[in-house]
C-alpha cells in the first residue's frame, strides 16, 4: 500500500461509512489520512455509495476531517479516486 501514500484514496469499511483523503502513512493497525471526507451513507439514503463517490470524483473531496485514522480491520477494499468510474 505504500504505492499510494501520498494519493487521495477511497476507504470502503464495513460499517455504513466511507471516507476519501489523501493517504498520509499506515500503521500495523490503521492508515491515517489527511485532508478527509468521512462520509455516513446513512446521511444520504437516496445516494448510493457509487453515486456518492461519482460527485467526489466529479466536484472534489468535500473536507470535513483535517485529519483520520481508519483502523485496518474495518477497511473492505481501497482504491484510488481516480479510479472510480464515470459513466
């Protein structure tokens, strides 16, 4: 993972949450980003989890953390933003 340091990133995670930032650094037990959006899909239930990270792709990542730690036993899968898929 150490690839994407530096590289603003998508973390899916097992509860309802997804956040964008850009990858700090990781730890043992977690990767720590700057500049995030931690996002609750709960907040928008009419927006699917792709619908969603399309806007952040298209208008940017809307900053609300300046900083988060993510522990790496709740992520499920991490991307790229620029590898979300427009259509």
């Amino acid at each position: 993972m150490d690839e994407l340091i530096g590289r603003t990133i998508v973390v899916d995670t097992r509860a309802p949450y997804v956040y964008v930032g850009l990858l700090e650094r990781t730890t043992a037990d977690a990767l720590v980003l700057g500049d995030v959006d931690a996002h609750d899909l709960r907040d928008t239930p009419t927006v699917t989890r792709e619908q969603y990270l399309v806007r952040c792709r298209e208008l940017g990542v809307l900053v609300n953390r300046t900083r988060a730690w993510v522990a790496r036993d709740e992520v499920v899968a991490v991307s790229l933003l620029e590898d979300i898929v427009i259509r």
